[in-house]
C-alpha cells in the first residue's frame, strides 16, 4: 500500500483525529452477480461525474487519508480516469474491483491518473458451476499477468472465507502470492454484517495465513480468531469518524451493511460530526465481521498496536511512501 505525504498524515490522523479511509460508492451497477453480495444491481446509472466532484471536495474538507472508490463495479463508470485524477490532487486513491473489465489501455490510464492502490478480489480456484462465486482465480489469471506487467500502483487481493472457497482456500493465495501480490481475508457475512461461517476447520485456514508470511496486515488477525470460535468480542466501532462509507445517494452511512442508520450528506458533514461519531457506540458491534471497520476503529481503540504494525509494514515493504 503507497501512502501519500506521510507526514502530514501522520498529523492529520492522530492529532486532529481525521478519518483513515472515505468508501465512495461511484456506481450500484456491476458486471457480476455473485450470490453472497449485497451491494450491486445490473440497471442503476453510475453517479454523474460533477455529482462526485462535490462529494470529493466534501472528503478533501475533511483530509481523509485514502478515498477507495467501491461499487458495484468501479471499472463501469465511464469517467472513472477523472474520478481517480480529481480524488488524487489532494489524497490517496484506491480502487476495489472484481478485475474482470481490467486491459493493458485501462492500468496504463491509471497509471497517468495517480491511482496508488487497486484492491483485487478474488475468491475460488475454479470457476463455481452454480455461479454463487464468479471471482475464480482461473478466470483472472491473465488479469493478474496485466497487473505484473503494466501496474505501477500497488495491487494486493482480498479473498472471501466460505463454505464455496475453503476446500481451495490455501491453493488460491498460495498462487496469488506467486505474482508477489499481498491477500487480505473476509469472513464470510450476512447483510447486517454478522458472522456466517465459524468452526475449527476455518479458524485453521484463518490461523494458517497469517502464519504462511506475508499478509497484508496482522491487525485483525486475534479478532478473527475470537469471532470464528463463537466469541463476540467488545470493542468500538468508530465508523462515522475514521472510517466514512458514502452511498450511490452521497449519504455518510456507517458502513455497507448498516444503511439509513445515519442518513447525512457528505457535502454537509463537518469535523464535529467527526468527533461526534468517535464517542458513540453504533450498537452493532457484537459478532460484526466488517474487518475493515474494525481494522480502521483500531487506530484509537489499540493505537500502540497500530503503531506497530506499520512500523512492521513499512519494513517489510507491505506500506511504501510515494
């Protein structure tokens, strides 16, 4: 992961408590349909550029460290090159993709756009004949290929645990690690955001990739543990605050499976609402396996353990400075 001016970042994110990461949802629409996603459609238009510009600027206000571009399908929405360059003039950029759209023309253009991060997700080994998974590595190995070659953003995969993905589970990162990509792991869960899968077999394979070298981060990992044993383990989501999801609506909610919670405009979000968020309790936090709100709440809930584990990235060169 690259991280831009590392040392106003570094001010922003513990002195004046800005958020970690903004999830901009730029299109619902998406070329996939894989059976445990709740967060696509195939008809909805993608959110006009001029539309996102506003967003952007709102996210710019409120100096988050990194704006991850989501969908549905990022790679459908036809100004997706301006999107990334205008999101770029003041932060970090990230694109999370099913890979598929991706060609040798479209990593070029986001070379030029000041892309510094592509998160690629990919799930199973072979292709699933029931179409529940579609993200097989089989299919994306010539994407992977693209990405080796032409990429000069950092690219690492993310990796679904399930009951389709985890006879193959060890073979899929092993031959993803082969491209010298990092793989983060999701657990597997419902729309609310609960744990769907637990039991020895999983906390093995979960155990097993933090233990194999290189993941792309260890901060989830005794969390992950706790959940797959049945424990629900308290903590405080800090989502609304250092980590902000932004829906097709330019509504902050406080995460993907937590919609018409929070319900404000991004355009009229201020950095007491920030702080606001921070302090409260969402009520949701018991068994929820959103790993991402958990690894970004880390920063003010265990921020010594944060500390160390981007010293630890830095040194293994998981986190890079641009």
């Amino acid at each position: 992961m690259r991280v831009k001016r590392p040392v106003r970042a570094v001010a922003n994110l513990f002195f004046f408590k800005t958020p970690l990461e903004a999830q901009l949802i730029i299109t619902r629409r998406c070329n996939l349909s894989c059976g445990y996603c709740t967060e696509y459609d195939n008809y909805s238009q993608p959110v006009p550029f001029d539309v996102l510009k506003e967003r952007i600027d709102a996210i710019h206000r409120l100096n988050a460290l990194n704006i991850t571009l989501l969908g549905g399908e990022p790679l459908m929405h036809p100004d997706l090159v301006e999107i990334v360059k205008y999101c770029a003039r003041k932060n970090q950029v990230s694109i999370t993709t099913n890979g598929f759209l991706l060609t040798q023309s479209i990593i070029e253009q986001l070379n030029k756009s000041g892309l510094s991060n592509l998160q690629i997700s990919i799930d199973t080994l072979e292709t699933d004949s029931t179409r529940y998974i579609q993200k097989s590595l089989k299919k994306l190995l010539s994407k992977l290929e693209l990405l080796k070659k032409y990429a000069n953003f950092d690219v690492h995969a993310n990796v679904v645990l399930c009951e389709s993905t985890k006879e193959t589970f060890k073979e899929t990162v092993d031959r993803i690690r082969d491209f010298g990509f990092h793989v983060s792991i999701d657990l597997f869960h419902d729309g609310n955001g609960k744990l769907q899968v637990r039991g020895e077999d999983y906390l093995q394979l979960w155990n097993e990739h933090f233990e194999s070298g290189a993941p792309f981060t260890t901060l989830d990992l005794e969390y992950g543990q706790k959940l797959l044993q049945g424990q629900s383990p308290k903590w405080k989501c800090r989502a609304g605050s250092r980590i902000l999801y932004i829906d097709e609506f330019g509504l902050v909610q406080y995460c993907s499976s937590q919609r018409d919670r929070l319900n404000k405009p991004i355009t009229e979000y201020t950095l007491s609402d920030l702080r606001e968020q921070s302090k409260n309790y969402k009520g949701c936090e018991e068994g929820c396996s959103l790993l991402c709100a958990y690894r970004n709440s880390m920063l003010d809930n265990e921020s010594g353990k944060v500390a160390k584990e981007v010293y630890k990235a830095f040194s293994q060169g998981i986190v890079s400075v641009e």
